[in-house]
C-alpha cells in the first residue's frame, strides 16, 4: 500500500509509476478520484476541527452564564446543532478514509528507478550460468520421462482432484522429501535463516498485508465459511508473522525460510504451458523472505537473489537471471529478478524463482515497523522475497536435462545424500 501522502504531495510520482508499468489509462480514473476524495476528507477534517473548536468555546460559556444565573438556553441549542454537524463531519471524514484506504489497495507498487519500462519485452538478462543442452529433441519430454520411471502419476492426480494436481509415487515422492531437505539445509545451515514451519491456511488480513488481496482473491483457494485462504506461497505466512509488530533495528536484516505446500487457482490457460509439470494448481515449495532497513534493502535483494541461485547450481541445472521490466513485475514489488532453469526437451525456459523487493509497500500494508533506538518513532519495514525453489519445474528440468543416452537420468552429486541414489532407472 502507499503512503496516502502521495495523493496529497507527489500525484505525480503517483502517476509516473503507474504509466511506467504501462497501467495509467486504466488507473488513471482511480487517482482521479483518489485525489478527490483525499481532498474531500482534509475539508471535512478542517471544517470538523472547527465545530469542535467551537463546540468546546460554547461549552465554556454555557457553563459561565449558569454560574452567573443567567439564561444558557440559546447557546444549549446551537450546542445541540453543533453536535449534529460534527456527527456528519466524522461519517463524512470516515466514508471518505475508508475509500481511499479501498483505492490505495488497487494501486501496484512503484518499481525503483533501474527497473527499465515497458512490458516483458523490455526483460533484460542480467546473467547466465550454465549450457544449456542443445540435444532437446533426442530428449524424452519430463512428463513422459517421470511415468516411466515410475515417479508420476497425472492421470490419477487428475482423478482424485482434476487437472493441475500431481501425484508423486515412489522415488518422484522421496525426491519431494529430498528436495526439501536439500534446500532447507542449505538456507538454514550455510546461509543463515531461521527455519519457519506454517500453517497452509491464512485469514484475510495476512492476504491483504502481503498483497494478494483484495485484487486477487479469484486466484485464490478460499473457504468460505471460515473466511481463510489456502496459501499461494509460503511469503504470506512468513512476512505476516511480524504484521502489527515493532522489531528492534538490531534484529534487521533477518532472514526467515519455510517449505509449503502452496495453492494457485490460476494455473495458465487451456493448451498454454500445461503439460505435465509446467503449470500446476498445487505445488511444493521453500520460500525465503527477509525483513530489511530501507537502506539495506537494495542489498538484500542481491544477497536473497545469490541463495536461491546456489541451489540451482548444486542441481547443476542452466539458468538465467532476468530483471523484470516495470510492466512484468509483480503488484506488490519494487524490483523484482526471475530465475528461469532450461527445460531441453520442452525446450522453454521455466520461471523457478522471482526474488523481489517490496519496500514498505508490503510493511505499511501490513503495519510491520522497526524502531531504530528507544523513544523514536517506528519506520515500516522493506520486506523481500523469493522462491529457493519450487519444486515442480526443478523436477522438469532435473529429469530432461539430467537424462543419459541409455535412457536414465543422472542424480547431481549435491542431492545424492538426500535421495540415497546416483542414478534413477
């Protein structure tokens, strides 16, 4: 959420961000009326201080004249009309806040100022580790590879749930569990997080702190009755265990890391990057987030990017590192990097990670703060982060890239421990 200064002081930084993410034409009528209504709620502030100036200047006079035995009456009504136009002012004020607060919740983030314009075509590759196999065609695609081998199961997943939930049987379920334990390790032991494990069910104000309500409620797996949301990651859990807090500036950075389950109602559509592993409705995942200072924060966010590109380099897996264009990133964040694996035989790069900075738009959302001495004034939080990594494309990509000419798929040394085997057959 942004500061509601902007609408009052920088409308047009405002309206800068938004046409660099290419979406002014359509918010354009959103400030517009942003704007009025912010005006409209500092004139029913200012009218309202003054009845209660007044209100409080009639008190004292009825109070003078009872003393000194003289008729109040009069004064007593204009009390009572007062009254009345400061109860309007207050629902006034009040209607006016509320639809403002509605407004700045629809408003994307404003990326930072090295985050070039424009829409995905404007994505720069800012780096490349890896070769990429160029046998793609000699390759059996993963889906076909996985049933072979005896690791997934989409038919029955479709069955007992539809399209778009996975099944993993024997080994394909222990390369979940080996998987997991890999990255958890990593972050945990090498990388210095602090381990989270969360509920898969959130209420609404942990959806809306980190972002995902209220405009993207029809992505998400609700339940109704209870008003709470299957988690479409990890980061809302984890960000909103500080939400209403005030964490101590000697804690920040801090760095916290949990594996989930995680549910998306949008899963592409139909014939669109569908098959097999590609897009799926539920999928496995470790999440990184950190909290930082608005003056480390920029930092964080190479230091976060750096982990999660270690574990695809002890999978030995191809990858690039995007920087999105304003148009390409995410609502809520700042700036964000795309970590894309080479899938050969599909022969697509694959998005297994987005590492991003929010600011404090998450934090203000939120009301996640730091205080940096005893008795200042508590500063929202810049919050980050980043898949390190989801699963299910890792497994795409483990089972093309890894495959050998007799038709087996070769294990990275670094998951050997975890998976108890070099090879699968």
């Amino acid at each position: 959420m942004h500061d509601i200064r902007l609408l009052r002081d920088q409308l047009d930084h405002l309206r800068e961000g938004m046409r660099r993410r290419g979406k002014l034409a359509e918010l354009a009528p959103v400030l517009d009326r942003a704007e009025v209504l912010e005006r409209e709620r500092r004139t029913a502030i200012t009218e309202l201080e003054a009845q209660q100036a007044r209100r409080n200047k009639l008190t004292q006079d009825v109070a003078q004249k009872r003393k000194a035995g003289e008729d109040a009456s009069s004064l007593i009504a204009e009390g009572r009309t007062i009254g009345e136009a400061i109860a309007a002012l207050e629902q006034r004020r009040n209607e006016a806040e509320a639809a403002v607060q509605h407004m700045l919740y629809e408003l994307p983030n404003i990326t930072l100022a090295e985050v070039p314009e424009g829409d995905e075509s404007h994505n720069t590759i800012m780096k490349t580790w890896g070769e990429p196999r160029g046998d793609g065609d000699t390759l059996v695609p993963h889906w076909e590879k996985g049933a072979a081998l005896g690791m997934l199961d989409l038919p029955r997943g479709a069955k007992i749930s539809g399209s778009g939930f996975i099944v993993y049987r024997g080994v394909g379920a222990k390369l979940v569990r080996a998987l997991m334990n890999m990255m958890l390790e990593l972050h945990t032991e090498e990388h210095g997080y602090d381990e989270a494990w969360v509920p898969l069910v959130v209420n609404r104000a942990s959806m809306t702190g980190t972002g995902q309500l209220p405009k993207f409620e029809d992505d998400m797996y609700r339940v109704p009755d209870e008003d709470l949301f299957l988690i479409p990651t990890a980061e809302v859990p984890i960000t909103n265990l500080y939400r209403d807090e005030i964490l101590d500036a000697s804690a920040l950075p801090m760095g916290l890391c949990g594996y989930s389950a995680c549910f998306r109602r949008e899963a592409g559509s139909a014939g669109k990057d569908t098959r097999g592993l590609l897009r799926v409705h539920q999928f496995d995942k470790v999440e990184l987030v950190r909290y930082a200072t608005a003056e480390n924060a920029r930092e964080q966010l190479e230091l976060l990017t750096r982990h999660a590109e270690t574990v695809l380099e002890r999978l030995e897996l191809p990858y690039r590192r995007v920087l999105l264009a304003a148009g390409d990133t995410g609502f809520s964040s700042a700036m964000t990097y795309d970590l894309e694996v080479f899938a050969p035989a599909v022969g697509k790069w694959l998005e297994v990670s987005s590492c991003s900075l929010f600011a404090d738009f998450q934090a203000r959302r939120a009301n996640i703060r730091y205080r940096t001495a005893p008795g200042e004034k508590p500063r929202f939080a810049h919050t980050l982060n980043g898949s390190a990594l989801a699963f299910s494309r890792i497994i795409a990509s483990l089972l093309e890239h890894h495959q050998q000419a007799d038709g087996s798929v070769r294990i990275p040394e670094a998951l050997q421990p975890w998976l108890g085997r070099a090879v699968l057959r």
